[in-house]
C-alpha cells in the first residue's frame, strides 16, 4: 500500500505502452537495463525520441481516442428520417479528423493549447461535403484553413458534438457535461435519484426549441442545481446540431447561444466558450 520506485525497466516498458501501444524498442531496453532511464536528462531524451517516432500516432489512436471518448461514435445512430446524409463512413471520418488534429500537436510539437485553438483541420471528400468545405475530393485526409473561429479547436469538431447529442436532438446537458469531465477535468454533479424526462414535442403542440425544454427542465428543484452548471455550457453550442452542422434555427425557433457560466462569465456561441475555457487553461492541461 506504499508508494515505490519502479524499475528501469518497468518504466521502459510503461512508457513504451503508452507512448507507441507496443513493446521497447532495443534501445529503450539497452538504456533501462542500463539502469540510466531514472536519470531526468536520459529519460526526457528517450521521451522525445519516442515521440518523434511514427509509431508516436498511437497516442492519437489510441490514448486520445480513449481521452476524447471516441470509441463511442461507432455506437452512435441518429435518427436516419432526421439525418439521411449520416453514415458510417461520415462516423469513422469524424473520428479520423480529431485523430489528426491531436497528432499535429504531438508531430510538430505544438502548444496542447492547440487543441483549443487550431485554425485547421483535416477533412476527406465526405466530411468536407457535411462541413461546406469546397474543393475536396477523394477519401485522402487534407489539411485545410479554417475560417470560422466556431469551428476552431476540439470544440467545433463533428465527432465530438455528435457523440454529445442524441438521436433526434441536440443535448446541451451531455455536452456540457462533457466539456466538464472529459476536457477540464472536472467531476459533474450527480444527478438526483428520479430525475423527471426532458419534455418532448407531441403533436398538435408549440414546438418547443431545445432551450425552452431545458429551461422547462430546470424549473424543477431537483433539477436545478446540476443543471445551472453543465446547462450554459452546453447552449452555447447550440448552433451545432446533433451531427456537427451549423445551424441558425432549431425547428421553427432561432437558436439562442446565449448563456451564462455558474461563476458568472457571460457566454455567446463556440468561440466565447472556448475563450472561456482558455481563462482555464490550467484545468484542460491537467486533465
């Protein structure tokens, strides 16, 4: 139950396992059977060998795929009536573009930061065709300039927003918390042990905007304390629909980014949000 110093060579192996999702190379076990690996100034110059070494990429396949929750979008399915145009093809091209963008930062040794931030992304002929990208054909992945400071950065990619939503609708409660847990770190409230259901439009009523729901949702006392933290978060990407797209309306309603964080920094679409998680950046460091 005490903490210990590991071995030269555990620590090869881990760190093999982690950074290349395989086994030491001969000169990572050359230099822990060396017993030299504990010394700092060998064990950051093997590090960054390792990374500069193609199979350095498995961090983005595999470590960042688990952070991010990327696995997920296979089990995605939104609502084919609702969403015709989306497919598997678009699903494993989401999944791919945030793959990318996490190693770009690691190959060309950018700020994490950037990750927030990055003014580029990466695209095949399907993905570019779901984003109004132009000039993109084939199904080889492309680098490409963004414009829209909404689609910047981790925040304004399809995969992530799409693996937030539900099948017919957009859902600010998982995105919100989403952004919380998997980004900053942060632990969400628990829920309340009966939690009343989101209410749904039926026909021969007003149809409801997402936010009115929530707002509905939240005037439950149970409700409410979780939902003044996780819900701002979420509503500020309300112009993303439940598959990434942008959007001005929410059926017949004009979405309304607007919002306000529990600590009572204003909010107003993507590009507030992510100003207000850079504010933070030490928590999406951490985590």
């Amino acid at each position: 139950g005490e903490s210990y110093r590991i071995s030269d060579t555990e620590l090869a192996s881990r760190l093999s396992y982690f950074i290349w999702s395989t086994s030491p190379d001969e000169e990572l076990i050359q230099v822990a059977s060396q017993g030299k690996l504990k010394d700092s100034t060998i064990l950051e110059k093997q590090v960054k060998r390792m990374l500069a070494d193609p199979r350095a990429e498995t961090l983005a396949t595999n470590f960042a795929a688990q952070w991010l929750r990327l696995t997920a979008l296979a089990d995605i399915h939104p609502e084919p009536t609702i969403f015709p145009n989306f497919t598997r093809n678009l699903s494993q091209s989401m999944r791919r573009e945030v793959e990318l963008l996490f190693d770009s930062v690691r190959a060309e040794d950018r700020n994490i930061l950037d990750l927030l931030t990055a003014d580029y992304t990466y695209v095949d002929e399907v993905l570019a065709k779901h984003y109004g990208v132009p000039n993109v054909v084939g199904s080889r992945f492309q680098r490409v300039k963004l414009t829209d400071p909404n689609r910047f950065g981790l925040l304004g990619k399809g995969g992530i927003l799409t693996l937030t939503s539900l099948a017919s609708r957009t859902s600010p409660v998982a995105r919100g918390k989403y952004v919380l847990e998997v980004m900053m770190g942060t632990s969400a409230p628990l829920p309340p042990p009966v939690v009343p259901p989101l209410k749904e439009t039926v026909n021969n009523e007003k149809v409801l905007s997402v936010r009115e729901r929530m707002e509905d949702h939240r005037k439950s006392p149970a409700c409410s304390g979780c939902h003044k933290i996780m819900d701002p978060i979420g509503l500020t990407l309300e112009n993303f629909d439940a598959v990434g797209r942008w959007r001005v309306n929410d059926g017949p309603v004009r979405v309304d980014p607007g919002s306000e964080l529990y600590d009572g920094t204003k909010l107003e679409g993507p590009a507030s949000l992510r100003k207000a998680a850079l504010n933070r950046s030490a928590a999406f460091v951490r985590s």
